[in-house]
C-alpha cells in the first residue's frame, strides 16, 4: 500500500501529462475527443488523490490507449505500477518506451533510467548496473545513475566499485561522500583483517582515515588490530583518539584501554583520562571504571563516596547497581537481603536495554552495527547513553 507522501510524489507527474494533453488537444481535430480525454485525465487525477490507485491505473491506462503519444502518462503509469509492487508491468511498460521510435533523447534517457529501477527493484541487479553504466558514461541523469549504482555495488559487497562511482559522485554533483568512501574502506580493511592481510588493513585504515579525517570506524579497527598485534601503545593512541572524536563510543573503548593501561601498570594514566571523560561525557561508564580502579587503590568506602556523588549528577541504574556492590562489600547501607534483591532487578532492566541506537531512525539492537539494518545509513548506531544503559 503507498504512502500518503508517495502519492504526492506522483502528482506533478499527473500534472504534467494532463498539461500536456491539453497542449496536445489543441492540434487535435474533434473537439469531443479533447473533451472526452480532459475529463477522462482528470477523473484520474481525482482518483489519484484520493489514493484509489487500482481506478487511478484504469484510467490512465484508457488515456494512453486513446493518445499512444501521452509519453508523460506512460511515465505516471510505470510509476504507479512499480510502487504497487507490480514490476513486471513497469518493465514491460518501460522496455516499450525504451525501444519506442520518435522520443526525444530527454525522453529516452528517463526511460532508461526508470527500467533500470524497475530491475533492481525485482532484484536483477545485473541488468539495472548495465543501463546506469551506459548513462554515466554518456554523462546523461548521471547523479541519479551513480547513487544506484552505489547502491548496487554495496549491496553486492563490491566495495571497491562503490568507492570509484562515490569519488565520481562527488566530482558529478559536487556533494561531499567522504563519509561513505571511508566506511568502504573500512569493510576492505575488515575484510582483509579475516584473512590475515594485515599490511592491506593498514593501508585501507590510512585510506579511510584520508578521506575522513574524523572516522571513529578506522580508528576502532586501527585500535583492535594494534591489539591484536600486542603494540599497546599504539592500541592506546588510536583508541583514546576515538573517545576524544567522538564521546558517544567512549562505552565502546573503555574496556580495551582499560586492558591496555592494566598490562602496562599505568594506572596513573588511566585515572587522568578517565578524569577528562567524566568532564565530557554524560553517561555513566567512565565512573564506574574509575570507581573499580578507586575501590582496588584506596577502598570501597572511597569509590562508595565518589559514586554516589556522581550518581547524583547522572541518575543511572547500571551506576545504581554498581553502588549496591560497593555497600554491600563496605557493609554500609541498607539490609543485605533487600540491597540483593533490588541489584537483581536492576540487572534484569539493564540486559533488557538496547546498548546501541540508531541516532536516524531510532533503530534499538543488542549488537553493533555499522550500518543500521532499519534506514540503512552508516555509521549511525551508537551506544546509548541514557538512564538505561550507560
């Protein structure tokens, strides 16, 4: 069923073949026939905007009966038919336009364009990439041929391709895909990472980093194979880059820093930056990283104290959980019964929380994602840093 908004979207399409239809008209000799088409157009226009899109077809399909030379409705039809789901009528319906005589190469090349839409549409991703191919190359609807192919070439994990067509993109509608280029670069470095390639991975990390000097993704990538190559200090530095870049990854990046400031007994270190976090990031993860730290060095009655007062600041139920182990192992607080109890619940809430949100569509998941599964945009989800969870 269309939305309401789709069908906006087919008006001036409507529009322009009633105007045309009229134009038309006044070359036509009969006046009843001018009549009869007019009314006819704009008994489905009503229909149209009243989305009744089974009589709106009927009567566009009469009006291009009538006028075989209404190209404009043609278009209105193969529209409506691939957003009724009913491709193989818009294949049809366009691979007719396309081999039609007497079109002007505007024409035609819309009509390529839309059977190209019409294929990836039914999943013949190979047929849809040659017809965009051929329009890019002739430098005719190239900025809509480019974004589909893109589209194509990402869903068909051709990584490299979407970067080459993104790079003429920007060149073509002069609008920034670095973001895009750097996250395609980063699947070639994941990529090459599982098979143990790791000089590309570092290649494709400085690729992605070039093209996106803020990309939290390759400083992530960059931060866990310096890990897994034993180089801590440069794990470290990439790492605590990301949390400086962005602050909403800091849950993300805390538990590896911590692992890399333990192995090398730097504890001064991570105190100072768990320090700076606190002052800058709202959610509640640096605090009790540094409340552990606190508790091991000075006591459970030091870290109780820092906790509670930071808690007052940033309400958190993981940060409340954390202040009922540190009363219970200082043996402050409430009865010992109730305080596990309420930990239990409080735990409970806190696994039925999603870690990660879609910052676009509000896509909740369990798991990172680098690309949301709902909207399909990069880079989007991040870990939630509310009451919930953080």
């Amino acid at each position: 069923m269309m939305t309401h908004a789709a069908w906006l979207l087919l008006i001036p399409t409507a529009l322009a073949a009633g105007w045309l239809l009229g134009r038309r008209g006044g070359e036509m000799k009969g006046g009843a026939r001018v009549s009869r088409l007019s009314n006819t157009y704009f008994r489905g226009l009503n229909y149209l905007l009243n989305e009744q899109q089974d009589k709106a077809i009927e009567i566009f399909l009469q009006i291009a009966e009538v006028d075989k030379d209404t190209v404009e409705t043609q278009f209105a039809i193969g529209h409506l038919f691939r957003k009724r789901g009913e491709v193989d009528r818009s294949i049809r319906l366009h691979q007719n336009l396309v081999a039609r005589h007497g079109l002007s190469e505007e024409q035609k090349t819309r009509a390529i364009l839309a059977l190209g839409e019409d294929y990836m549409r039914a999943g013949l991703l190979d047929r849809a990439e040659t017809l965009f191919t051929d329009l890019v190359r002739v430098g005719v609807l190239a900025p809509q041929a480019l974004r589909h192919l893109i589209s194509i070439y990402q869903a068909e994990r051709e990584w490299e391709k979407a970067i080459e067509h993104a790079r003429k993109l920007e060149e073509v509608a002069q609008e920034s895909m670095r973001r895009q280029i750097a996250h395609f670069h980063c699947e070639l470095a994941d990529k090459a990472i599982l098979q143990n390639r790791v000089d590309d991975a570092r290649k494709y990390i400085q690729l992605a980093t070039d093209a996106d000097s803020g990309s939290v993704r390759a400083g992530l990538i960059e931060g866990k194979l310096e890990l897994a190559e034993g180089n801590d200090v440069a794990a470290i530095r990439a790492l605590e880059r990301v949390a400086r870049q962005d602050r909403d990854y800091v849950p993300e990046v805390l538990p590896m820093l911590l692992a890399c400031y333990e192995r090398r007994q730097d504890t001064a270190h991570a105190r100072s930056f768990l320090h700076e976090t606190i002052e800058h990031y709202p959610g509640v993860a640096p605090v009790l990283s540094l409340a552990k730290i606190l508790e091991r060095e000075e006591g459970a009655d030091i870290a109780l104290e820092f906790l509670t007062r930071q808690l007052s600041l940033r309400p958190s139920i993981r940060g409340e959980s954390a202040l009922i182990d540190l009363a219970l192992a200082s043996g402050h607080g409430r009865p010992e019964e109730t305080l596990r109890t309420v930990k239990q619940v409080t735990d409970q809430l806190v696994v039925r929380s999603p870690g990660y949100r879609c910052q676009r569509c509000g896509f909740g998941a369990r798991a990172h994602h680098w690309q949301c599964p709902s909207c399909k945009d990069w880079g989007t989800i991040k870990p939630v840093s509310g009451a919930m969870v953080q």
